[in-house]
C-alpha cells in the first residue's frame, strides 16, 4: 500500500491568531532607557574615537602623519572591499537557497520540526541575512585589515634582480607577489566553506535537503547550487596545487645538514614537483565534474572524482615521494642532494650578506720570533679595551649618580672619540629613585635625566676607577658643555610626563640647591583643549589629566619616549636592534638605532629565529633581543635612525642604497627615510656595525662559511659560537668592539671592529677568529674576515683560556687573596687579538670589595702561546708575556697603556728631536689642563700632541727614506 501523504504550503510568512498583550513600561522608563542606550553607546563611540585620536595627534606630533594615514586608509580599504566580499558571498548564497527552496514540503517528522523553525525564522528572515552576512564580513574584513603589510608589499613591490634557480623568477615573486597570493587563496577558500555551509543549512531548513524524509534526498535546485560551490572550492584547490610548486621553494623542512633548511632537495625537486603538477590537473577535471551536475543533476561522477583526488593525494603526493627519498636518496644522499645544497649555500650566503666573507687560513709562524717584535705587535696591533662596559656601569652610577633619581643603563655603549675607545653612558630619570613618589611628582616635576658621562676604554684612572673624560652634573669634559644635556627621550624612560605648563619641573640640583625649567621643545601633544585631555585621561585611564590644575597654557604631554618604540611606531616595517646607543653630535644628544628589513620569502636561504640567533650572556637581563619570535631568512641593516634626547625627533635615514625591501617600503611610504647622503659628517664618525646583525651572521657561518656542498654535508666543518666563560649560564659568548688591525686588511691602522671567536661542535679549543669592519668611515666597511685555525696544532679556546687562568698556582693563589673580607670577583670580557700566528687574550679582573658598591680594576690577566700573566696593568701583564719592555717608539694617543704617557725615545734628527719636545709639552699641559678642569685648554693640548706627533712620524719616514742611487 503506498506511502499516504499531502502537501501542505510553506509556511513562509509565520503563524497568524490572537496575540498575547503585554505591558507596556511607562513614558518615563522609556525615555529613561532611551537615554541610558544614547549615552552607552556615545561613550563607546568616544572611547574608539579615543584610541584614534590620540594616535593621530602622536603621530602628527612627531610629523609622520603620512604613516597614520597610509596605514588607516590600507586599513580601512582592505576592511571594506574583503568585507563587502565575505558578506555578499554569504549573504548572496544564502538568498540564493532560500530562493531555490521547494515551494511545498513533504509531511514527515523531520519536516513538522522543521516548519515550527521555519515559522519562527519567517518574520526576522531579512534581518537575520543581513546580521550575517554583516557578522562575517566583518570578521572577514578585519582578518584582511591585518594583512596590510603584505598588500602594500605586493603593490610596492621592487625587483631583486635575482632569480631563483629551479623556476627562474626574481626573487621579488617569493617575498612580495606569493603571500599576497597565498592570502588571497586562503580567502578564498573561507569564503567557499562558508558559502557552502550557509546553503546546506537554508536547503535543509526550507526542505532542499533532506535526512529522512521520502523521496530523494536533494531537490535538482539544491543539487546544482551546492555542486557549483563544490566545483569553486576544488579549482581553489587546484589553484593551491598549482601556488604548492612555487611555495617548495621557500618551504621549511627538516634536514642534517642544517636547521630550518629552505628550498627543494631532490625529492622536492623529483618527486612533489611532478605530484603537484599531476595534483592540479586532477583537481581541475574534478572541478569540472562538479559543474558538470548542474546538468546531469547527479552525484556519482563527482563523487568519484573527489575520491580520485583524495586517493592521488596521499599516493603521489605522499606516498611516492617517500619511496623516492628511501631508495633513491638515503643510498647514495651526498650525490643526490649536492646540487640542492650548493643553492642552498649560495642562496643562504646572498640573503644574509655572508658571501663577501673573506676566509683564511692562520697557520701559526714556525719561526722564533724576536720577543721586542712581538711586544711592538701587541702595542700596536690592537687598543685593548681594559673597561668593561657590561661591568662598570655600577661604577657608573655609584661616582656619577649625583641623584637617587637618575641611574645609568646596567649595559653601558662603546663608541670612539677622537680616535679613543670609549665607554659611554646617559643619566637618566630613574622613577624609582624619587623621594616621593605622587602623580605630581612622577609626571611633572620629576620629567627628564640630565648630562653624558664618558670613560676611556682602555685605561683606568686611580685605584681602578674609570678614566672619566665627561663627568659631573652639569656634564663636562671632552665634550665641553655647550650642548643640551637634558634627556627627555631614553631608554629607561617609560613613563609619560606633562610638561611645559604652569608646573616646574625640577632640572638638576648641585651646591645652591634645585634648579627649575620649564620644556621648551616641540615634541609631545598640547593639552590645550578639553577634547585632547578627556581623550588622553581616557587612554592613560587617569582621570586628573582632565581637570588638574597643573596643566594649562602650553602644557604638552610626552609619552612613547623610548627610542626603540617611537622608531617602530613611525616606521612599523622595520625590526629593531636591541642596543640603541647615544651620541653627543651638533650639540645634542642623540640616540643612534640600527633597524633592519627582513624577508621570510628568500627562495633557498635557510632561515633563522631572530631572537635565539641575537641571544647571548647579556641578553636576559642587561639588554634586549631583537624580534624575539620573528622567523626570517633575509635580513640587511637598511636604515640608520637617530632620536635626539631633548625634543625625541626622529630620523630614519637609507643605509643599504641597493636593498630592494628597503626601496619597496619607501615606495610605500615617500618621504619617511632620507637619503644616505643626508647623513652629516658628525654623525657618520659615530655610526658603527650593529651587533644583532654580526650575531645572526655569525651564527650562520658556524656553517656556511663552508661554500663546498660534500664537505657541508659532512659537517666536518662545522662550528659553535662559544659560551661565555665569564659566567656560569652556558650562553653565548657576546660579541666585542675594539679597535685593531686584522690579518688581510686594507687599512694599515687600527679599525674600529667587532669580534667574536668560534670552536669546533662538542670542542673547546678555537677553530676561528671573526672581525667586521665596523667603522662606516672606511672602505671596507661590513668587511667580513674570518682566521681558520691550523687544525694539526690546536689553539686554546676562551673557556681553555679561562681554565688556564684559574687553574695556574700563583694567579689561583692572587684572586683568593682578591676575594678575602668577603671581596667579589668579576671577570670582565675576554678579548681576543690575532698576532703574529697565535691569539693574545686579555681579560680584565675586577673587584667589588665588601665596602665598596661597585667593582674596581685591579688586575689584567694576559696569555699568548705558553705564556700567562697576571699583573697590576696591562703594559706589565705584556711585558712578562712577551718576555720584553714596552716600545719606546711614539705610540699614538689611541693605543693601549695603563694609563701613563709613553716617553719618546732619543731623537736621532733635529727635527725629530723638536717635534717629541713638544710633544712632551703637550702631553704635560694636557695633564695640568684636566686637573683644573680647563677643558678648553685640555682640547688645544691633544691637539698639539698630535700635531707634534705627525710631525715626528714624518721625519722619521724621511730619515729612514732611502737616497737615490748616484
């Protein structure tokens, strides 16, 4: 007996009948609610209004509004447009269905429970597509207003000039074009699986699909909509197989030879690039079988086809290329894979310009050598750094403090005056230090630090103390004091101030008392206006900047004061060194901060996480790491910026002219980095190489300083960056700058230079020495040069050296005596200068005595070969090792000594003899002019010595000269 069953209309437009009265709330609660709601979402409105506002006036105030505005309006167009996209996508498939629904449903269960939905939903149908379509547009909107970085890129986009060697496209393709790419594939397919959820679940609910009911499971309307879908998102995949290819190029994967290796091997290369092409063409006959149902109304060859492409994924592009890496690759892995690996090597080289390195070998002289040459070499060769910047700072802030309220950084920097090492330090505002702290107190009165103070890097002054050259408060010295000492912007200073105002702030105290001033910069916002303060007291969320009476006519409010965050505010694309350090140039003080472009789409180069690459035995507490979890594969020192310490302007200067990120990002933004050669003279003299770069290439080069692809494979080459032997936390060792003269260089004085050394993995003894010419003044600037140790002779490493140290009677018997009346000592960097075939290590030993808060100099540990020292300065720690006195030539202002004139030797010529005359004069006036603190007449003095001294030079070389022949 057949099914009885009768139709019954859709009941579309819900239920009609008597309707339940309800009470209505009063005029006077309506009215009430009415303005609650107004008021509720006036305050959202202004708490968003707020946030931009407040962005707005910072970024106008430091006149990088065009910043602001690129990245709102990118923002704001990629919200709209994928917005817009996302909603009508979803909203159209949802329109779509209801309109192919069946105009009569069959009575079955399943149908009555869903006509009582469907009589619910029927009055709000509208509203509820467009809340929606409206919910994921904008969520989809907002995903792509994130994705404004690689939308700028891919409009922006500059060529690198280089291509990739397995598909021969520029390099730009994998960086700018393929994210770009990527992201809109991804969108795709949301929008696809979106789409396709939207219809399935309107189809079921009006009765185009059907669970239990009898009859066919789907109407031929719902079988077209939902296969056309079906079709769309398996041409996306096709179109992901097809992007898959490109993307082995810059792929991650695991591999022996190298960690985060990138780029194809030759299973890549044999086996998923074929699969992928096979993958694409299948993909599309599936997709095609898909459209094909909107005319056969039926399921079974898409079906098939679906499975097809299922089942030839896992085969080909999994199964197949596993056999081929198991009995092709694994027998013969060397032959196989060195094609790939001298791409990779060659491409990893380029991306982190390491493949200018220069490489040689050290082999150590097997001549005696003639110890008063060797003593020449050790006082010539290198302006040995005795003053540790990572230890002195307490010396810094116990004789220089002045205040409770001003501090030095715990990691002092190293630069170079007038051709002298030197350690140099701000004093900064220390919020913990005030004696009271209050609102007022902590954002009025107590506002800025004040004054530079500087030590000379490789003497010491009395009892071990540093040899200040700029010094008290005000500061003064070598420096002179005719500059802004004031530090309005630093690295300690993380607070917002109010300034400018009726509030005085408090300037510095000496003998007379306090000293007031009132800001007179244009940095920072005014807070002339009630809509400013009520948008700031709201950011800040304190309430008193809205009605306080310390802030009136002229009062600006000054926050994002570290230079690290206003450069990454105004320029956001640029990766940060973790070490700004400051200057004093043109008068003001200004911070100096190296900032990078980095790239994850290098086809080929391996890649590295930025912030385990810059980590070392500083970096836990003392400084920060750079991009601690950004993952990169191309990186270049792009752009110099400066922040000045008084009115925290900032400048981003072109550093690399040839980077083609750098130029890709300019294109994006015109205007916010100037030319190279607007850089001035005085600020070029205190550029120097960046230590985060150096650490990223010199961990790179622990293996690709190896060019041959068998002997990289092998890993017999292989390297370690050596822990730091000065302490027990087994990190790295950090990197040291010092001037010296390196084996190989062009130049033939010293360079300013940053060092590091290198052991063998599970080893430690040394296997290199690594130098960069770190001085933007010479030629060879960024010059790489790496010293291979001889191998059949192994090289003490600095833990063996460290080992030597404590372990040798006389110098274990000497720091246990140091360390007695509960006395500490630290060790402090231990520096390591090629001479003559073997390495010179130089450690300084200071002392923190237990009455004493900070650590004196009080000997230097000194070992080259089989010689160790352990003496009082650095000139007798020499002259034991070397087995020779110090050299009685003239030795230049810049050279190492113990702090003690070097005394000019007979003169042989009259004019020698005049010139080392008054040489002496000078060295003699310098010193009476540094005791009176006359500092003016200090300058003319080292200026004279250095003239005398030129002219000395110069007789000798014509002395020495020979005479023609005849």
């Amino acid at each position: 007996m057949p099914t009885l069953a009768f139709q019954m209309p859709d009941r579309g437009s819900g239920p009609s009948g008597p309707r339940m009265r309800v009470g209505r709330p009063s005029r006077r609660a309506r009215t009430l609610l009415m303005t609650l709601g107004v008021l509720a979402v006036l305050g959202m409105a202004f708490i968003m209004f707020a946030g931009f506002w407040t962005d707005w006036l910072w970024f106008r105030s430091v006149k990088y509004s065009s910043v602001f505005t690129t990245t709102l309006w990118t923002r704001i167009g990629l919200f709209a447009v994928f917005g817009l996209l996302m909603a009508g996508a979803v909203g159209f498939n949802i329109w779509l269905a209801h309109r192919l629904r069946p105009p009569l449903s069959a009575m079955s269960v399943e149908q009555q429970s869903l006509d009582r939905y469907r009589m619910s939903v029927a009055p709000y149908k509208k509203w509820l597509l467009l809340g929606i379509s409206a919910l994921v547009g904008m969520i989809a909107g907002a995903s792509a207003a994130g994705q404004w970085k690689t939308w700028l890129m891919y409009v922006n986009g500059v060529p690198f000039g280089k291509k990739d060697p397995q598909f021969g496209l520029d390099v730009s393709f994998y960086a700018f074009d393929l994210p770009w790419y990527r992201f809109l594939l991804g969108f795709g397919f949301a929008a696809a699986v979106l789409s396709v959820i939207a219809a399935v679940v309107v189809h079921y609910l009006y009765g185009g699909l059907r669970v239990t009911s009898p009859g066919a499971r789907a109407t031929a309307a719902a079988t077209g909509h939902l296969s056309v879908l079906l079709g769309l998102f398996v041409t996306l995949k096709a179109v992901a197989y097809w992007l898959d290819r490109y993307g082995l190029a810059v792929k991650s994967s695991d591999f022996k030879a190298a960690d985060n290796w990138t780029g194809l091997r030759y299973v890549d290369a044999n086996a998923y690039l074929p699969a992928k092409t096979i993958l694409v063409a299948i993909a599309a006959i599936c997709a095609v079988l898909f459209f094909a149902t909107l005319w056969r109304r039926t399921w079974q060859l898409p079906v098939i086809g679906f499975g097809l492409m299922v089942l030839s994924a896992i085969l080909i592009g999994g199964l197949y290329p596993a056999i081929v890496q198991k009995f092709q690759v694994q027998p013969n892995e060397q032959a196989k894979e060195s094609p790939y690996v001298q791409k990779n090597i060659q491409a990893t080289r380029d991306a982190y310009g390491i493949d200018k390195s220069d490489v040689t070998d050290y082999p150590e002289s097997e001549q005696e050598q003639d110890k008063a040459k060797l003593r020449q070499e050790a006082a010539t060769t290198a302006s040995i750094r005795l003053l540790d910047p990572n230890i002195v700072s307490p010396a810094f802030q116990q004789l220089q403090q002045v205040k409770g309220y001003y501090a030095f950084p715990s990691t002092l920097a190293v630069d170079r005056y007038n051709g002298q090492d030197t350690v140099i330090g701000l004093r900064e505002l220390n919020i913990g230090g005030i004696p009271k702290n209050n609102w007022i107190n902590d954002h009025f009165k107590y506002t800025h630090g004040y004054g530079v103070v500087a030590a000379k890097g490789t003497t010491v002054g009395d009892q071990g103390a540093p040899d200040f050259t700029q010094s008290d408060l005000p500061s003064r010295g070598q420096f002179g004091t005719d500059f802004e000492q004031r530090i309005y912007y630093g690295e300690r200073t993380t607070q917002y101030s109010i300034v400018g105002g009726p509030q005085k702030e408090l300037d510095y105290s000496d003998d007379k008392g306090e000293k007031e001033t009132s800001y007179e910069g244009k940095s920072g916002v005014n807070l002339d206006n009630p809509v400013n303060r009520a948008a700031y007291a709201l950011a800040f969320s304190e309430p008193q900047i809205l009605y306080s009476g310390a802030i009136g006519d002229g009062s600006r409010i000054l926050y994002n004061r570290t230079p690290k965050e206003r450069i990454e505010a105004v320029a956001p694309w640029l990766t940060i060194d973790g070490a700004p350090y400051p200057a004093v140039i043109d008068g003001r003080i200004k911070w100096i901060v190296d900032a990078y472009t980095t790239t994850n789409g290098y086809p080929y180069a391996s890649r590295t996480t930025l912030g385990q690459s810059t980590a070392d035995s500083l970096t836990n507490s003392q400084r920060a790491v750079v991009a601690q979890e950004n993952q990169v594969n191309y990186i270049r020192n792009s752009v110099k910026a400066t922040v000045d310490a008084y009115d925290g302007a900032v400048s981003l200067y072109q550093w690399d002219t040839q980077d083609p990120v750098l130029k890709t990002w300019m294109k994006a933004f015109p205007g916010t980095v100037k030319p190279k050669s607007e850089i001035s003279k005085p600020l070029m003299d205190h550029l120097r190489y960046p230590q985060d770069l150096f650490k990223v290439q010199r961990e790179l080069l622990t293996r690709y300083h190896v060019t041959d692809p068998q002997t990289f494979l092998s890993g017999s080459e292989a390297w370690a960056v050596p822990d730091d032997p000065t302490n027990k936390a087994g990190t790295a060792v950090p990197p040291y700058y010092l001037s010296l003269k390196t084996p190989g260089q062009a130049e033939k004085d010293q360079v300013f230079s940053l060092t590091t050394t290198f052991t063998p993995n599970e080893r430690d003894n040394l296997s290199a020495f690594m130098s960069v010419n770190a001085d933007p003044g010479s030629k060879d600037y960024g010059k790489i040069r790496i010293l291979k140790m001889p191998t059949s002779k192994p090289v003490d490493g600095p833990k063996q050296v460290q080992s030597k140290f404590q372990s040798e009677p006389k110098i274990a018997e000497s720091i246990r005596l140091l360390r007695g009346g509960d006395s500490e000592v630290e060790y402090g960097n231990l520096l390591a200068v090629p001479i003559e075939g073997k390495m010179l290590y130089v450690e300084p030993v200071y002392v923190r005595s237990s009455g004493l808060k900070y650590p004196l100099l009080r000997k230097v540990l000194v070992t080259y070969g089989t010689q160790t020292a352990f003496e009082d300065t650095l000139d007798k720690a020499l002259n034991v090792v070397f087995g020779a006195e110090a050299p009685t030539t003239p030795v230049p202002p810049n050279q190492p000594g113990d702090g003690t004139a070097q005394q000019p030797p007979a003169p042989q010529d009259p004019t020698v003899k005049a010139a080392l005359s008054d040489a002496q004069k000078a060295i003699e006036e310098a010193d009476k002019a540094m005791k009176a603190g006359d500092w003016a007449a200090y300058g003319k003095a080292q200026a004279d010595l250095q003239a005398a001294l030129k002219r000395a030079i110069d007789a000798e070389a014509k002395t020495a000269a020979p005479k023609p022949a005849g």
